[in-house]
C-alpha cells in the first residue's frame, strides 16, 4: 500500500481541509512552529514522547488488538489519543491494518469521525494520533460503567449520528469507504453524547460501484456478531455489510445487550436473531432494555427502530437499505418520538 505522506498529493483532500478553522500549530523536529494539516503530520518519535510523558503508564487510557491507547498532549495544548501498535516482530497484518487507518483517516473529515492529527512510522515504531475523545465508548455507556442510563433518546441521537458518519464514508469521500468494524465498543462519545466512530484499521475501499462489482476479500475482517453473514460466506465486501453490522448495533441500542451472550441460554446467545424473532411474534416490548421505562414513546419507537434493524439484517445484501436510508428513517423515528414523549409530558401534567 501507499504510504500517506503529504496533503498535497491529492487535490480532493486538500479541497476538503482548506478551511482554517481544520489547522493546528505543531512543534516540528527543529523546534520551529508551523501550520500543518491534520492528517499530513509525520510526528517524530520526541514529539511522541513528550506528549505522553515516555508512555507514562498514567496516560494508558486503553488496550486492544492493535496495541495499547495512551492520551497525549501535543505542544500547542491539543489533547490527542495517541494509538501505539503492537511490536509483533512488525507483523505483516498489523502493518497493513496501520496503513488501512492511516490512509482512511488522512482523507475523511466529518463530525461524527475521529479527527486525524497525523502518524508516526519508524522502524518497528508505528503510531496514530487521533482526536481525544473523553466520555468512553458507547459499550461502556450501555453497561452503566460511567453511572447513568443513557435514555432513549439519547439513543437515538448516536444511532443517527453514527449513520451520517457511515453515509458520508459510503457516499460523500472520492471513493467510498467501507468501514468493516462497526461495533459499540468502536463508537466513542463526548461529554454531551456526541457519537465518533473510530479504529479504521479494517476499512477498504469499496469496488468501483458503476460496474456493479463487489470487493473479494482474501481473509474476513470484522468483530463476531456483527459480521454480514453473505460477506462470510461469499468474502464480497460491499458497503451493504456495514449496514447489516449497522443493524446489529440498533438491536445492542434498545435492548442493551451485547450481540453475542454467551451466558445465557441457547435460544437468547446472539441478541439480534432472539430480538428479531421476538419482535415478529409481536413481543418487541420483552426486549427493551429493562433499564429503559416503558412508555408510549419508547414502546412505540422501539417498535420502528426494530423494523429498521429486521431491514438491515436482511439475509441478502440488496435486500438491505443504504446508510442514507437509514439515516433518514431514524430521523422521522425520532421526530415522531420527540412529539410523542411531548404529548406523554404533556398528559402527565394534566392528570397530577
């Protein structure tokens, strides 16, 4: 693959970032300042090390599979998470997946993803720095790990703000974006419930769409449980298997549960179909997170929200909607359900 290493080689990207406000002020290896692009930044490896203090072990914010996750300041006071791979002896998947999220990251722009501030390749030495986002992920969120239930509103709110992320990879960059890992634990949230969807290091370019081709991918990529199953079965990748993994992440959305429970029992293990099979009996209210009251907006929005996840996981791919659609089905759910918990309020007062 391409190594990302001037804004300048694409004329789309540097389009994209021309507004000032997309600047930051960065130390270069001379100790000079100068305005730089996020996402054309080579940081050296001092650079690295005096945000996070030497990899102070009181910076690790996080771990996973590409390494360990620390928070970070740069020069000019700009809280950065900083994304350390693994030193697998350079393992050459590690290393492509490092590629993959540095060049997805370097020419996308939008609300709802990850900024990007730049990278750093030396020798076995491979670093991203991404916006810090400080309120944990949305997993965390569902669990009640920060303290609070996140109501359904609020739900609703991330749903939609992590379908316009996906829309804008799939529809709006110079070549769609396939983001092969949509999942909670991937969607990070700001103090106000904001939703950024984060780690690319899976994401492919999709297959050029005027041909009607799809991409073959040699090895599946993805988190179990959210995985298109026509994408495992066939290994054709097309921005269709984000919306079924899409789909996955709605049903995690109103019922609270992990898409794969393995401590409960057989029938109830993979949330989606036990939700999907509850929801055509007509028993979608048994499926509401028990944390969420059940009231005449929830009830009925969970409903539609259902209906919409049931289109997502539609066993064939053009059976599915796209990402825009869904986008603008979630927006009329929660217009609908913005009126509906008024008037709740509404005939509460009256009757108290």
């Amino acid at each position: 693959m391409d190594k990302v290493v001037s804004n300048a080689s694409g004329a789309g990207r540097e389009r994209r970032r021309s507004s000032s406000s997309n600047y930051g002020i960065y130390s270069s290896s001379n100790n000079s300042t100068q305005m730089r692009v996020p996402g054309s930044v080579k940081f050296t490896l001092a650079e690295i090390y005096q945000a996070t203090r030497n990899f102070s072990p009181s910076f690790k914010i996080g771990q996973g599979g590409f390494g360990t996750v620390y928070k970070g300041r740069l020069e000019d006071g700009t809280i950065v998470a900083v994304k350390r791979a693994k030193k697998s002896a350079y393992d050459k998947h590690l290393g492509v997946e490092f590629q993959s999220e540095v060049q997805t990251l370097a020419q996308v722009e939008h609300l709802n993803l990850v900024k990007f501030y730049g990278y750093l390749e030396h020798e076995d030495e491979r670093i991203v720095v991404v916006e810090y986002v400080p309120n944990g992920t949305l997993r965390e969120h569902l669990d009640c790990t920060h303290g609070n239930v996140v109501d359904l509103a609020a739900r609703l709110d991330i749903a939609i703000d992590v379908a316009h992320a996906i829309t804008y990879l799939h529809t709006y960059t110079d070549h769609p974006i396939i983001h092969r890992d949509i999942k909670s634990s991937n969607i990070l949230l700001t103090n106000n419930l904001r939703a950024k969807v984060a780690d690319f290091g899976f994401a492919r370019l999709a297959a050029d769409s005027d041909s009607g081709a799809t991409h073959v991918s040699t090895q599946v990529k993805g988190t179990a449980g959210y995985l298109d199953p026509e994408y495992m079965r066939t290994y054709q990748l097309t921005e269709k298997s984000d919306v079924y993994s899409f789909g996955v992440l709605l049903v995690e959305l109103v019922t609270g549960r992990r898409p794969i429970e393995p401590k409960s029992e057989l029938k109830e293990r993979i949330t989606a179909r036990w939700a999907m099979k509850k929801f055509a009996h007509g028993d979608a209210i048994l499926i509401l997170d028990p944390k969420l009251e059940r009231t005449a907006a929830n009830s009925l929005a969970l409903e539609k929200i259902l209906e919409l996840a049931s289109q997502c996981l539609a066993p064939h791919r053009q059976n599915r909607p796209t990402m825009k659609k869904c986008a603008e089905i979630l927006w009329s759910i929660r217009k609908d359900y913005r009126e509906l918990s008024a008037a709740d309020i509404h005939s509460l007062s009256l009757h108290s």
